[in-house]
C-alpha cells in the first residue's frame, strides 16, 4: 500500500489506513524507531509491564529484603526529639 508524506503544521506525517491499524491493534501512544532505513511503528509497553513478576521472582531466590534494615524500629529521636506540628 503506497501513501503520501504531508505536511501537518510544521511536521510532517502519514496517515495510516484504518484497515492496517486494525490489522495491528495499534492505538493511542506508539514508538518509532529507524531500522535499516525504514520507520517501524511499534505499540508501547505499559509502565511496569513485567514488574510483577520480577518482584515474584526477587521473593523467591530471597532477594526482597530492605536494605536499610528494619524502618519501623525507633530510637531515640523518635521517642523524645521528635514533634508533629
């Protein structure tokens, strides 16, 4: 399918027929990268796609521990210097 590059404000773009954004399920925010001379328009990965089952996997081999120690124990300062205002 041929298409025409045309200007659009100060840019310039394409549009994309109906039928090939239904044939690739793109919508909303996309990426566009240069691969070999061409343009290839890819869907974007939700924010923290595969956190899930990082954190899963940091459970299991051990790896989920605070590294400052135990927040939740107070000394001194929280005992008597401490004041909300």
């Amino acid at each position: 399918m041929r298409t025409r590059i045309v200007r659009i404000g100060n840019s310039q773009g394409i549009r994309i027929p109906k039928t090939l954004l239904e044939q690739t399920d793109l919508h909303g925010e996309v990426e566009i990268n240069v691969r070999s001379g061409s343009l290839v328009i890819s869907a974007v990965a939700p924010a923290r796609s595969g956190w899930e089952a990082a954190f899963a996997q940091m459970a299991a081999s051990g790896d989920d521990r605070l590294l400052d120690g135990d927040a939740s124990t107070a000394d001194s300062f929280d005992a008597k210097d401490w004041e909300w205002r």
